[in-house]
C-alpha cells in the first residue's frame, strides 16, 4: 500500500474512533441550554421530552434502581406531593435503567404501601425505561466511579421554554429532598415573574432582592425612586416586598 493511501486510511480510521467514543461520551446539560431531547417508552405510554409538554415546568429525576429502599421512599414522597407540583403548572417524569415491566411491578407494589398512617398513593406521573443508557448519557447520570450501568440521583428542572432551569446531583446512598426542589422550582418561578433574586434560605412569601445596583450613585437613584414596598441594608443590597405567593 502506498504511504498516502496508508496515511489516508490511518486518518479516518483515527477519526471513525473518536466520533465513536464520543457518541458514547458522558454530557452534562449546562443551565441555560436547551434539554436534551428524547422519544421513549414509559409506564404511562410514549414520551415525547421536552417538546410534548412545552410551556409547562419539568422536573427529570434518575434514581439508581427499581425495587430498592431509598429510591421507593422519594417515589412514594413524589406521589404525595404530585398535585402540589400540577398547581404549579409542572410535569414529573422519572427515569432508570430498569426495563419497562420492571417498573410497572415496583409501582404496583408502591401503590399497595400504607404507612405513618397514609393510605396508599396513586402514582400519576412515567417511570422511563432507558434500558440502553440512551438518555442517560445525555444527560449525564451514569458517573462510571459510581455505576457504570446505573443512575446516579440526578434532578434537571427544565422551564416553559424546554431550556435547563436547576441542575442536582446525589450520591446513591443519599435520599432527595423533594421540599427543597419545589421551593427551588418556586424560587425559579418568581425569579422569571418578578424579575428578582432570592436570598440565602430564601423561603415562598419571603421578601426577595432586587438586582444589585453597581455603583453608589446607581444606588442613589433607586433611593429616590424606591416605593414602599422596596428597601436596603447596604447600597448593593435592595429587597423587595412581593404580593402574597402560595407556598
């Protein structure tokens, strides 16, 4: 074989390599950026994600494994709070590397559990099968020093805008807590209505900030122009009352 055509073969063999490997490669989502998109089978029929529900909040949770302990309390915790998220105009959808029919026996036998004195729940929201990693990948739930087959816990809240919001990741051994991530997605929520910030240990109907001033005379104009409802601790620091938000 000639030195060019040998040159010319080790080349895109070297490049067929890499876009392999990169196919395979783990990819983070970043905040800001559009979800990743997919078309898969679930406990509740196809899903369509994210476009299929455009113009509603999202939530993504992986968690690790069907049928294991940690992973069956934040279910049965998502099913108690689920009408609390539809007030809040958003969407669960779960997602493993389980197969389907797994996850159609775990929620059969989570809707037969009563404890601490609650009747058994209803779990109205997809358990997603990703049994080839597809999705996963995408969005980089399979950290290979944990498992290189199954889901780290991770949590995306996507906006109306189909665009990533909030990014969580948990070890396997670490149970969610799913009041923090609807007080984040609330938070979220009256960031993009208000046009403000929210403070350390921010909690709904708490005051909020407003954006910093970034000089001293910026915030020299706001005093002059500041309403009732608007006040300062230090020049870069304004808050904000709002009108009553529902917990």
């Amino acid at each position: 074989m000639k030195k060019p055509l040998l040159l010319a073969v080790i080349t895109l063999s070297t490049i067929l390599i890499s876009f392999s490997q990169n196919e395979d490669e783990q990819c983070i989502p970043l905040i800001g950026e559009r979800a990743p998109s997919f078309n898969q089978v679930s406990t509740m029929g196809n899903i369509n994600f994210p476009l299929g529900y455009s113009g509603k909040w999202k939530i993504l949770f992986s968690h690790p494994g069907d049928f294991t302990a940690i992973c069956s309390t934040e279910i049965l915790e998502l099913a108690d709070m689920q009408d609390d998220f539809t007030k809040l105009n958003t969407s669960i959808f779960v997602i493993s590397t389980d197969g389907l029919n797994s996850h159609l026996e775990w929620i059969r036998s989570l809707e037969s559990i009563e404890s601490d004195g609650k009747k058994a729940v209803k779990i109205n929201f997809p358990l997603i099968s990703d049994t080839d990693m597809s999705i996963s990948k995408k969005y980089g739930m399979i950290h290979q020093y944990s498992s290189t087959t199954k889901d780290i816990r991770g949590v995306f809240i996507i906006n109306p805008d189909d665009k990533i919001a909030a990014i969580f990741y948990y070890p396997s051994k670490i149970g969610r807590n799913m009041e923090e991530i609807k007080r984040t997605l609330i938070a979220l929520q009256t960031v993009e209505k208000y046009n403000v910030l929210t403070p350390v240990n921010w909690e709904p109907g708490e005051d909020v900030m407003i954006p910093s001033p970034v000089t001293i005379e910026d915030s020299k104009k706001l005093e002059d122009n500041k309403d009732k409802d608007t006040y300062m601790k230090t020049w870069y620091m304004w808050y904000k009352k709002l009108p009553n938000i529902d917990k």
